[in-house]
C-alpha cells in the first residue's frame, strides 16, 4: 500500500513538475524580460529544491542548471539563453521519461 501510495505522489509531483515547465518554456519564448526569467529562476530553484525528496535526482540536477543559466542571463550574458533552452528541454524531457516510467 505504502508503495502505490508514494507512486501517486510522485505522479502528482510529476504532474505539476510538467505545469511548471510548460510556464518555463512560455516565459522564455516570451519577451524574455527581467520577470519572465526572475520567474523561471523560481521555478527552477522549487524545482530543484523538491526533485530529490521523490526521488527525482535528475530534475533537480537540470533545474539547477536552468537556475545557473537564467541568473547569468539577467546578469548580462546573452549567450546563457542557448543553456536556458537547453536545460528547459532537457528537463522537460526527463519529467516525460518519469511519468512514462510511473505510468
């Protein structure tokens, strides 16, 4: 019982994970104003903060990717959008292969 109750949190987790990402990536194929990636930077940071307690090493591991990325771009590194992409993929990616897993 412990089990099927543990893989239904971890379905929601994975679900709202996915909502949060689905924002991301609208916020950065937005104007990709300073708020559009203060707010991904908050969702990558609850992200990576809440990934490793179900179990989700992964996530968190990209979203603090993301994190890094975002704050260099608000710090003025223009390049760093390649890695916001980059890592808003790849962790959207990782999200889908999870909830593939738990069905």
């Amino acid at each position: 019982m412990v089990d099927q109750e543990l893989d239904e949190l971890r379905r929601e987790y994975l679900a709202e994970s996915a909502a949060k990402v689905r924002e991301m990536e609208a916020s950065v194929d937005s104007a990709q104003s300073p708020q559009s990636m203060e707010r991904v930077t908050t969702l990558a940071h609850q992200l990576k903060g809440s990934g490793g307690s179900y179990g989700f090493g992964r996530i968190s591991a990209e979203a603090a990717e993301v994190e890094k990325a975002a704050e260099r771009l608000m710090s003025g590194e223009s390049e760093a959008m390649a890695g916001v992409r980059e890592h808003v993929a790849n962790l959207s990616d990782e999200i889908a292969k999870q909830q593939q897993t738990l069905g």
